[in-house]
C-alpha cells in the first residue's frame, strides 16, 4: 500500500544576529517548492513552513524532530533548507533564525541530530534539497558567511542510507547563488522547475523524474545560469549524495501535472511557468489593532521594527486569512480537510488543492509609519478556475496586479528600442514607455487604458491602483497583449 507524502521546509532569510548577512530570496525559494510539492499529491497539513523568525533552533528542533517521528514504512519525506551552512570539528550544521556568530554550534541545527532521527524513524524514503553549501563570500549574493559544509558527514551517511538521497546546491568548497532576476536561489529555481514538469525532456517514459535525471539537470543547467547571471568567471557545481542504486529513486511522477497542463484551455499558457496575483491594504502603524499606548510609530525599518508590526498586526493578518478560509468552504465547497491553513509571526497561508494564499504584514520599504498587508496567490493549477463565479466571489476585492512568469526570455532592450523607434516614425503615439539605465525592465502605459504593463526578462506583469476581479485583470492583460501585437514591428519580438 502506498504511504502519505510529507514535506517540511526551513528557510532563513534575516537573522537575529546582525552581523549575519541576509539570505537572498530564501523564503521564496521554501514558499515555491513548498507551493510546487502540492501538485504531487501532498494531504492536507502535510506540509510545514518554517521561515525566518519561525525558524528559531528550539522550534526548528522540536518540529522537525515531531515531524519524522510520525512517518510511516511507506511515507515518503522531502526537507528542505534555505540559509546559511557551516561546518566545526567535522560536524555540518545549518544556521537558524537565533543563531549567534560567536556561538554558532550551540546555537544552530546539527546535521548529525537530523540524520539520527532518519535513521530512528520507520520511514525509508526521504529526500533532503540543502541550499546552504558555501564558502561564504560577502560581495556576492551568495548564500553563506560561514566555512563550508564537510563533504565526509554527508558521504558517509548517504552512502549507506537506502532509499535515503540528499542533493545539495554546490560543492563544498564553493559559493550557492542567488539571482535577482530569477527571484530565487539559482540551484532552487532549477529545483523547482524540474518537479513542475517544465523541462520534459529529462523525464523517463516522459513521466518519471529520477534522482539520477534531476542531479544531471542541476549540474546541466546551474552553471549556465551562473555564467549568464555574473559578468566575472564564477563556479557553482550541484552535488548528489546516495548510493549507486538510489539514482534510481523515483522523485515525482509527473504524468498527472503534464496531462493538466496539456488540457488548459488559454491560447498561449504552454509559456507560462507561473501566475501568480497580488494585492495589498495599507494601514498606519498606530492604527493597527495591537498597536498600544506605550508603544512608539518606528521612525526607521529594522528587523525589530519589522518584528514589531507583524506582532501588533497580526490580528489583521489573522482575520484576513480567516475570512478568505470561510469564503473558500462557502463560495467554493472546500471541504475542511481540503484546506490547509497557518498564521504565525505576521504571516498566515491557505493551501488548497487548486492555489496558494499567503498573507503578510511589513513596513511600507519608504514610510516606517506604514504597514502593508500583502495578498498573495500563486500556485494556480487550473488557470481556467480564474473564470468561475466562485472564484471571483471569494477574491473579487483583493488584488490589483497579474504576473505571469514566462519560460522564453524577453529581450527587454530591444522592446524599448522597437517602440522608441515606431513611436518617433509617428505610429504607437498612444503609448508611453518608461525603463531605468540599466534596461532591467520597462513600464508600458496607453494613454486611454488605465493598468501599467510591465515586461521583466521572464516576465510580463499588469497593475493598477484599485482592485478588480482576478478574470478582469486577466482580461485587461491580454486586450494589453492584442494591442501591443497588433502592431507587426513589435508582433516579431517574443512576448
């Protein structure tokens, strides 16, 4: 009889310690792969997230420890982490939210305790995806200000761990890169990729993802993105640590995810690797529900002042992911056990089998009196499901943007080159296109259509400043789209 399918996930994105460096987009690398991992089937609850200020070494201690306890003989266990890595005396740790510089062994998770409590539990299929395998150079977003992880504790024990398999983001001796472009670890979002059925070609029987299959994409295709992303000559090589057999160790089956994606109904979504919506409500700090009389507006934004609003703004937080948990039971039938949810430290989820809903609370990045809750939802499996009555009646007043994320890349200079030009021969004297220096993206702006588009390398985004019902946004981008198309200059560049 098959098992349960379980995941926990550790990311630690800002630390305690100020002398520890930020980890670069870790948190949505957990939240992606996490997000990811549903479309294989995981129950309801069978994940957990543990990110930042959640990730303590006592909480990520007892959770974890909880957590592969409870596997069963014939459950299969996915970890991940997102941080920094180290090594002392032979012995591998990763960092948690309170460690300290001057006492980072005490202070952080061993590998060692991990490792025992794999081989106490009944379970004996578990894959671990270690983002934290560093030098630690400074200058570079890299994931790691400690020295590296030992390659010996890692060989020894997966080498006689059956059905037990770990792949790390690089060699120990080298850095773990992050890119802002991607918005993710590079080795993650390669990760990523694979298990959503994005790279078909690497599949057996063009269905099955294997440890060997996926450790030859990492180590295919973490490299080049590396020496795309850097100008200077810089190495990032993925690892796999396993037995010889475990190359065989089944990772996914993604014939399901393939078959979906293959029935979705709108012209051109094959491009699509994700969509994703957002929306957000500002508050003034003072005005939060837990938000006291000796309690002071911050006048700057640090990590206790960003501690500080998503504790007095948890109720908001709290209450959104409440209302939307009732309408999702009411307006679209979710059972309860169909729908798992958390709120924890300013930040609360909804998974459901079709999305993902996350909500947060943080200080407005240009106003320290300002809190912005942030809406959320990606993750969509059926893209259709936007068009459902339903759908509109649980989100219709909640978000104002539409992203999708595109596999082709879009040459954003030769956009903004294309429509500089047409616009001084006379034609698309309608538009308007602003970009920075560096050409990272544009905003593109028609004079009687109200959102703004704009196209990131791998994106192509909508916004304005009020909410609308998800299918409206979807509508206004593709009449975007069409118009934009229209003109055959611009019908040659890929979009």
């Amino acid at each position: 009889m098959l098992g349960s399918k379980y995941s926990f996930h550790i990311a630690v994105e800002k630390y305690q310690d100020p002398s520890i460096k930020a980890v670069d987009f870790a948190e949505a690398d957990a939240k992606e792969l996490a997000a990811t991992l549903q479309l294989h089937h995981f129950e309801s609850g069978a994940q957990q997230l543990l990110l930042s200020a959640q990730a303590t070494k006592a909480a990520t201690e007892s959770k974890l420890s909880a957590a592969i306890r409870r596997l069963g003989e014939d459950d299969t266990f996915f970890l991940s982490y997102a941080g920094h890595g180290f090594s002392k005396m032979g012995e591998n740790f990763l960092t948690c939210y309170d460690t300290q510089q001057n006492d980072s062994m005490a202070t952080s998770l061993s590998l060692q305790r991990v490792y025992a409590d794999l081989r106490a539990s009944a379970c004996k299929r578990s894959v671990l995806f270690l983002d934290s395998c560093e030098s630690g150079i400074l200058d570079m977003p890299a994931r790691s200000i400690f020295s590296q992880l030992t390659p010996t504790e890692l060989e020894n024990f997966f080498s006689g761990a059956e059905f037990c398999v770990c792949f790390a983001s690089s060699e120990t001796f080298q850095n773990s890169y992050s890119a802002a472009s991607l918005k993710h670890g590079i080795w993650t979002y390669h990760l990523i990729e694979a298990l959503k059925g994005d790279v078909p070609g690497i599949l057996e029987n063009g269905r099955y993802l294997t440890a060997t299959a996926l450790q030859d994409h990492l180590k295919r295709s973490v490299p080049e993105t590396v020496a795309k992303t850097f100008s200077q000559p810089l190495h990032q090589t993925p690892r796999f640590y396993g037995t010889q057999t475990n190359g065989n160790f089944l990772i996914a089956d993604l014939q399901e995810v393939l078959d979906n994606r293959a029935a979705l109904s709108i012209p051109g979504y094959q491009q699509v690797t994700r969509l994703m919506l957002t929306g957000s409500t500002e508050y003034q700090v003072k005005k939060l529900s837990g938000f006291a009389k000796h309690h002071k507006v911050p006048d700057e934004i640090n990590e206790a002042t960003e501690r500080f609003v998503a504790r007095i703004g948890s109720n908001e937080v709290e209450k959104e992911v409440g209302e939307v948990f009732r309408l999702l039971r009411t307006k679209m039938g979710y059972s309860r056990q169909g729908l798992s949810s958390n709120v924890d430290s300013g930040a609360g989820s909804i998974i459901t089998p079709d999305f993902d809903y996350y909500v947060s609370m943080a200080l407005d990045a240009s106003d320290p009196g300002t809190a912005i809750l942030t809406r959320e939802l990606s993750n969509i499996k059926t893209p259709k499901l936007i068009d459902s009555a339903s759908f509109g009646d649980v989100f219709a007043k909640r978000f104002s943007s539409l992203e999708l994320e595109l596999k082709e890349e879009i040459r954003i200079d030769n956009w903004i080159d294309k429509i500089e030009s047409l616009k001084k021969q006379g034609d698309l004297k309608d538009i308007q296109i602003d970009y920075p220096k560096d050409c990272s993206y544009c905003e593109i702006r028609f004079k009687d259509f109200g959102p703004t588009i704009t196209l990131r390398k791998n994106s192509c985004q909508i916004s304005q400043l009020f909410v609308e019902p998800p299918v409206m946004l979807f509508k206004k981008l593709v009449q975007a789209e069409e118009r934009l198309l229209a003109e055959p200059e611009l019908r040659r560049l890929p979009f």
